[in-house]
C-alpha cells in the first residue's frame, strides 16, 4: 500500500472544513432515544491532510489523460475540458430538481434539444434521458417492450434472444426484467446467424437486444433481415448502442429496423467515465413506443419548455429525478461543438483509426475475421509461445505505461483482446502503442518470464483476487 | 471541433497502409440502402460560443445560489467544501475507468474502499459496496436482496416513504411476483403500530421505512422492529442525518439505503448523485454492483481489488445478483471527501445545525396566522406545514413577490393534499432567510385570502 488509510491520520481533535458552528444541543428537539449514543466513527484529519491523502491516490490511478486507454467497448475517447466548465455552471449545478418547470427552462431546453440530437442521431422519434447508465438504459428497452406485450395482449412472450458475442449485461437485464434469455450463436463471420436464428425463434419471443457494430467490431450487414424476423414473430427489436461511436453520421439504428436504441453518453459523447461512473443511458425510439418511455419527458410548447408527465403507457421512472443531468450538460456541450458534421467525422475517425491499428498489429496476433473492423477489434492471444497468456500482454502493457485493451471478452474468442483506439488518438500514439505491443510479442518469444512477471513498475503488482473473495475484507 | 489529431497527410498515411482509397471503404458492410445520404443538421460551434450558448442555458434557470432554497423532498441545498471540488477535478480520477486493472487503479480502489467504511460507519452495519445509481434504485435493489434472501414476496412500505422512492422501486418489481403492501401513517407522521402488525404475516420479506420519513418525521425504528420481531426491517436514511440520528443498524435494520447527494454532491438538477446500500454480513454474498477488498500482491504487499465478482453480470450473465456493472465512482468519492473533511464532529455539527435551524423556521412560520405542523412527531430537518390555502400557488407566489423557493407542495405528490408545503432546512439557511421566509409567507397567505 503506497498510501495509508485515511482512518490512519486520524488525530483526536482534528477536523477540516467547518460547514456549520456548533448548534448547541440536539436534545433541546428530540428524545435522547432517537441519538447516537457515540460520534460516528469517522476520520479526524486536517484540510490539507484530506488534500493530500487524496491527491496521492489520485497519483496511483491512469486516466484517459494520463495515456493511451484502448479499453475495446469502452470508448475511452479523451473527455473535453470544456464539458467540465459547462457542467459546473452554477444555473445547471445549484438547480433544485423539484424546482417548477418555469424556474427552469435553460435545463429543459437542454433537455429537450438533447433528446432531439439523439433522435437525429439514432433516427428515431421519442426519447427519454433517465436511465442513470448503460446497464439502466437496456433494463428501460426490456421494460418497455414487456408492458409493450402486455398492452397488445401478448403478454405471454417471454423470450428474448441475444447473441452469443452480448455483454453480460445483456443477459442480466433479461434476467431482472422476468424474461428468459435464449442465445443465438454467431456464424464465422461474426455474424447472427441466421439459420440459428430461425431456429429459436417462436411463438414466445419478446423480442432481440443487439450490438451492432458487434463486440466483435463487426458490422453485421444483415441486421434488417435479423429485424424482420423478429418484427415477423411480433418481437420488438433493441439496440445496445454500446458500438454508436462507429457509425454516427453513417447510418441508423431505424433504418436498420430497431425499435428501442440506448446510448452511453460516456462512451459516445465524450463524458468522462469517472473511475466507474457516473454515467447515462438514454432511450431513443419509435413513435409508436413513446408513451411507453420512462417519464417525464422535456417537451416545448412555442417557446417555453415543459416536462410532459403524460405518457400513457409509462413504464415508471427508472431513477429518482431527471436522470444525470450533469453528465447531459457535458453530452450537449459536445454536441454543440462538433455539430453534425463533427459527429460524421468522429465515426469515421474512429474506424479509420481502428483499422490502421488492426494493420499494424494482425501480423502479431491471431486475428479471426478477415473484413474490415468498425472502431474496434478483437485479437487473440491464443497462439503466443511459452505459455504467454493474453492476460500476460495486458500487465507487460501496464509496464510500458499504458492501459491494457479489454480482455478475455467477448467470450466467444478464446483469449481475446479487444482493443478500441478511438478518434481522438493521434498517429504517432497508434504508431507508438502498435511498436510496443510487437515488442511485447517479441518478448514473449524470446524472455516469457518478463511478461509472466509483469507488472513490475506499478504502484502495487499482480494481486491476489482468489484470496480476497475467499477472505473477503471489504471495510477499514 | 471533433478533437481529431490527425493531418491530411497521417489520413492518406493510415488509408494507404490499410489498402484503401478512401474512409468510406471501411464502411463497406454497411448494406447500400442503410447508409446515410445526408447527416446536416447542427453546425458546430467553437469553444467560446459553445460556453456563451451553454451560459444562457444555465442564466435561464433559477439556481440556489441566487434564491434561498427551502426545496427538499430527496435533494439538498448543503454546503460543498471547495477542496471537493478541486480533489474530485483531478483527470486522474475522472477520465479513468471502472477499475478493471487493478494495479493502475489502487486511487479508486481504495478511495471505494474508504467509501464503504465509512458508510459502515454510518449506518452501523458491517458491509457496504462500491455505490448505487441512486437512493431510490438502491431501495429497489435492497427490496430484491430481502425478497430473494427470505423467499418471500411481500413487501411491507410505510406510506411515509417518498413517493420519488416508490416510483423507482415499483418499477424494479414491475416484473417480478413480488407485492407491495403499504402500511399507514398515525396521525403523528410516524408509522402506525397497529396497522403495521396487522398487515404482518409469515409471508412478509420485510418492511421498508424511510428515517427520517418523507415528511421529515423521525420514526421510532427500536419499537417497530420490536413489532417486525425477526423479519427484516429495510431502513432509507439521509446520510447527513446520521452525524446526529442513531444508526440503523443499532436498531435492528438488516439493510440500510440511501442517496449520497447530501454529502457533497451539487444538486444539478436531479444527478448524477450515488446511492449507498449497506447490509449486515448475511446477506453480503447478495449485494449488487461493485465491490472492493482488501489484498495483497504477489510481493505481500497490500492492495485493493474488486472482488465476490462471482456475483456480477460479466461472470454470471443472467444468474447475477443485478444487471448494474458500474457505479457512481465519482460521485462516491465526492461523498468520502465530503465526510473526511468534515469529521467526526463537523459532520455531526451539520446535522445538528439542519435540525435547529428546521425547528427555528417551524416555530417562527407557526406564529404566522393559520400556519400549522401537521405532525406532532419529532422531525430533523424537513417538516410538513400546512398552510390556510393552497400551497402551491402560495410559493409561486412566495418566489414571484420575494424570490425564495419556499418548499415543495405536497399536492405535486398528491392532488388531494392541496394545503401542505414540504419545507427543508439546511446548515446553509441563514436566520435572516428564515425569518425572510415566515413574513413572506404570512404576507402572501394574508393577500391571497
């Protein structure tokens, strides 16, 4: 441990900041029963302790901004610095949610213009912005297409199709929305396919939850048939936009034939990822799934802008209040810099960076999928000699200095490495990264024992994981 | 401005070594007839003009800095110490990861890990994770835990839980068999005692008990989990509460909830806030979402990993305790500040401060004429004030003549209860404010009569 427990500069006496004076004596307003017998135990630490604890954490931590981040399906794309300006406006930071929608109407707008760019930018007609996250926003679609069911007396499906390249999510969601999950396996391109697929389904799908591009990076040319082939078997249609960095301003979920989109402002749109959050997961869709949205929605009559509360079919809220209104604020913010030509070009970008990198590397690796990649792409490690593991690259990663890519997902490669450059990387980054990780495959030929070993440079080195789920200590 | 580094020359560089003529080849897969004619409908906008357009977004609103906030009802006007702000602007916290490679993220792991013991600490129970989305999808979560833990399926409420709470934890059981039963309020704003046992039965997973309650009354939890005997009691508290108030885990709770916005977190118009979910060691193996353990390295060394993944969606898939695979990292960590900075006596000064303040600004808006408490019961630092005519119009009118935001009607909540104003007092409110606000009502309520 590089830096003691907070707990550990305890000094009896001590204290930070005062928010407050002393108030004098609880028990003047309530009966001794209804009060803490002790103080909490809490830390008794100086300002400028609490400061510096906390700044030397921050030093063992990487970021975006500390380097290179090819986490794959993470979209680890640099955060902009004027997001974080935006947000902290006290108009939008000191706004009371409960506050009238009068008293508001620079965060409805926001809102309310927010919804309608991802509209534009999914193809879809109605959108709501509370999900808190990823995770929220596919447990929204599920929702929506169960009362969908229960509204068009088809209440008895109760399937939902995924394929085997999903996130775990995926099926998880399924599983907390009271649907059964049913896998449909992918052909050798990467692809649903679609033999497979006329196969499971039946009588009882609910309907399919897609990536697309895929968590291969792969775009799978036929999504409007896997569409129709649900839509054929009263099945609504659901697309992860986990992959949405790889084809704005290029094509649309509607157009493809979806029903419910969720995005990930914090991959697409720039908004920092923060350690694990905060995040958000709007819901786009159709016009005939609007009233099933989680509400309120911000809607604008003439000029003014108001939070329209009647949605008949409403699936309920999903979180608390509006949403994460600040991670919205940076989402816009990036919006209304790139406009849409900026959004095209960002696609692009990314795809085009993906590929150069996957040039660069696929001599190296084992690579599965001869096509083009999208905005990432998945390698493997299975080939390496002297019992390299793909876990073993990601740590020798760590000790040249950067992130390691995403590993052993998805599970349907074999020692995968899912590496996702994003846009916002620049060709000597890629040129840099590409020569380190040829010479890491090198390494692994020549002296295994220096990946098998690694890391060696970090604050803390492999960690026993087994021991600490046996054992769990989760509290000081 | 898309934060592109390339040159012309790098893009003909990189198609060149692809292979390719041109970008669009890569986009190859994408069938003919899916692919986007035209993509024109936002021009883009250079920094300065982005941060003028987003500045009158922000102007347009009434924020608290500039009207004395007595709104409440789940968020909080608190004040926010600046080294929160100036810890939590650290790039090495906010643009990483969930922290998937452990030993480049041992900042976050163990800034989570200081997080989860100190809401140990506050609610008195022995584990907690990594953080919630927020309070109420916490609350769902929480009432997923007692129901999958006791394989029962009713699920006893106060109705003095917040109805923004209920709304959420609705639709977590929205597909699921389990029932929501409400148990009611006495007429001194605390559970009824009576209403609870008659409604409790063997089949009873737990009761669930906002404390202090939606209407800022603090309930007796000692003498219902007497009545609740060994099903499990679910406790919602107000973090900032429990500097002052017992914990619940003193008084027999099995599982404790509860939003994080009141320690640190800016109110920004509904989230991003984080919630706190704590249980006691039986049921540790059932928490959702993130949780981090303290280890070592290969080289002894100790250390912090994410760990019981065994639990979570990337390994179970479809048998996870949830679908949530992230967490509120900053938003928790803003939190762990704000409760370090404070200490063990500030944090409780600030309760203390809410509380004598709440019943300063009681006492001085009851001396107005036709201005009540509806409750008789002990309340911490919101109360219900029922006023000689409708609420609602009364703080519009409050704001429009006097500019303060007065409380939240209740009638938003419910239609019927026209005549009731939620009013929240933080550490923040000054006595000229208080003061500012009971004449403000007296003379609005005299002139709308």
């Amino acid at each position: 441990m590089k830096e003691k427990l907070i707990f550990d500069y305890t000094r009896p006496g001590k204290t930070g900041v005062l928010c407050s004076g002393p108030a004098g004596s609880p028990e003047r307003h309530l009966p001794a029963d209804l009060i803490r017998k002790d103080y909490a135990n809490l830390p008794e630490v100086s300002e400028v302790e609490t400061v510096r604890h906390f700044t030397r954490l921050s030093q063992l931590n990487y970021g975006v901004d500390s380097g290179f981040y090819p986490l794959g399906s993470c979209t680890m794309k640099y955060n902009p610095k004027i997001n974080e300006k935006t947000a902290s406006l006290e108009g939008f930071a000191g706004l009371h949610p409960m506050i009238p929608d009068s008293l508001a109407q620079g965060a409805l707008r926001l809102i309310c213009e927010l919804q309608e760019y991802l509209c534009r930018i999914t193809g879809m007609q109605a959108c709501s912005l509370q999900p808190a996250a990823g995770a929220s926003g596919e447990f929204t679609g599920l929702l929506m297409m169960r009362r969908w069911h229960q509204v068009k007396g088809t209440a008895h499906k109760n399937e939902i199709i995924i394929p085997d390249s999903a996130h775990g999510t995926n099926p998880a969601s399924v599983a907390l929305t009271g649907f059964r999950v049913v896998e449909v396996k992918s052909n050798s391109q990467g692809w649903v396919d679609i033999e497979a697929l006329k196969q499971v389904v039946n009588e009882n799908t609910a309907g399919l939850m897609i990536t697309n591009p895929n968590t291969l990076g792969l775009f799978d040319g036929n999504i409007r048939q896997v569409a129709d082939i649900i839509h054929a078997a009263g099945g609504l249609v659901h697309y992860d936009g986990a992959n949405l960095n790889a084809i704005m301003g290029k094509c649309r979920p509607f157009d493809m034939g979806f029903d419910i989109v969720h995005m990930n402002l914090h991959k697409t749109f720039s908004t920092p990822h923060g350690g694990g959050g905060p995040g958000s997961g709007p819901v786009t869709v159709t016009k005939e799934l609007r009233d099933f949205l989680p509400g309120p929605i911000a809607a604008r009559s003439g000029d003014s802008f108001f939070m329209d509360h009647d949605l008949k079919h409403t699936i309920g809220k999903v979180t608390g209040f509006h949403g994460n209104f600040a991670v919205m604020v940076k989402a816009y913010t990036y919006i209304r810099m790139l406009g849409s030509a900026g959004l095209k070009a960002a696609s692009e970008t990314a795809v085009l960076n993906a590929n150069y990198l996957l040039k660069l590397l696929d001599q190296h690796l084992k690579r599965d999928f001869p096509q083009f990649c999208m905005h990432e792409f998945v390698l493997s490690g299975r080939e390496l000699p002297n019992g390299v593991h793909t876990l073993d690259i990601a740590k020798r990663l760590l000790d040249y200095g950067y992130h390691a890519p995403t590993i052993y997902f998805p599970l349907i490669v074999k020692e995968a490495i899912m590496i996702e450059p994003t846009e916002t990387e620049s060709l000597e980054t890629l040129d840099a990264f590409a020569s380190t990780m040829v010479r890491i495959c090198e390494e692994a030929a020549a002296n295994p024992e220096l990946l098998k070993q690694a890391p060696v440079s970090t604050p803390v080195r492999r960690l026993d994981e087994v021991n600490a789920a046996r054992k769990p200590v989760l509290c000081a | 401005m898309a934060y592109i580094p390339l040159t012309a020359s790098d893009r003909e560089q990189m198609l060149r070594k692809i292979g390719v003529a041109s970008v669009d080849e890569l986009f190859s897969d994408i069938p003919e007839d899916l692919r986007l004619k035209s993509f024109d409908w936002l021009p883009p906008s250079d920094e300065r003009e982005t941060l003028s357009i987003l500045k009158g977004l922000a102007e347009a609103n009434r924020a608290a800095a500039e009207a004395p906030c007595f709104l409440g009802a789940g968020a909080y006007d608190h004040y926010i110490p600046a080294a929160v702000d100036a810890i939590c602007s650290r790039s090495e916290f906010y643009t990483a990861y969930t922290p998937y490679q452990p030993e480049v993220s041992q900042g976050t792991l163990q800034a989570i890990f200081e997080f989860q013991s100190l809401i140990c600490a506050l609610t008195g129970l022995a584990v907690s994770n990594a953080s919630m989305y927020d309070g109420p999808s916490a609350l769902g979560e929480a009432v997923l835990i007692a129901s999958s833990y006791t394989k029962k399926q009713k699920v006893l409420y106060a109705e003095s839980l917040s109805p923004v709470y209920l709304a959420v934890v609705r639709t977590y059981l929205e597909s699921g068999s389990i029932e929501l039963i409400p148990v009611k309020t006495a007429r001194d704003g605390r559970v009824d005692p009576s209403d609870l046992s008659s409604k409790l039965s063997a089949d009873t997973a737990c009761l669930v008990l906002q404390n202090p309650n939606f209407f800022g009354v603090i309930e007796d939890g000692a003498a219902l989990k007497k009545i609740l005997g060994p099903t499990m009691l679910v406790v919602c508290a107000d973090p900032n509460s429990l500097g002052l108030l017992a914990p619940p885990g003193s008084y027999g709770a099995s599982i404790c909830v509860g939003d994080c916005q009141p320690l640190g977190l800016p109110m920004s118009f509904g989230g991003p806030y984080a919630g706190y979910l704590a249980v006691s060691n039986d049921l540790m193996r059932k928490l959702p979402g993130r949780i981090v353990g303290r280890t070592v390295d290969c080289d002894g060394k100790t250390g912090f990993v994410l760990t019981l993944q065994t639990r979570e969606q990337h390994i179970k898939r479809e048998k996870a305790t949830s679908n949530i695979c992230s967490n509120q990292a900053l938003c928790a960590l803003r939190s762990t500040i704000y409760i370090c900075l404070l200490g063990k006596t500030g944090l409780k000064n600030v309760s203390c401060a809410c509380l004598d303040k709440a019943h300063r600004m009681a006492e001085a808006a009851c001396k107005n004429k036709g201005f009540s408490l509806r409750y008789t019961s002990p309340f911490y630092k919101e109360f219900v004030l029922d006023c000689p005519s409708n609420a609602a119009k009364l703080a519009e009118e409050v704001f429009n003549r006097f500019g303060i935001l007065a409380g939240v009607p209740l009638s938003r909540f419910n239609p019927q209860d026209s005549n009731g104003l939620l009013i929240s007092v933080t550490e923040k409110r000054t006595g000229d404010e208080i003061v500012g606000l009971s004449a403000a009502l007296a003379q609005v309520a005299g002139g709308l009569k």
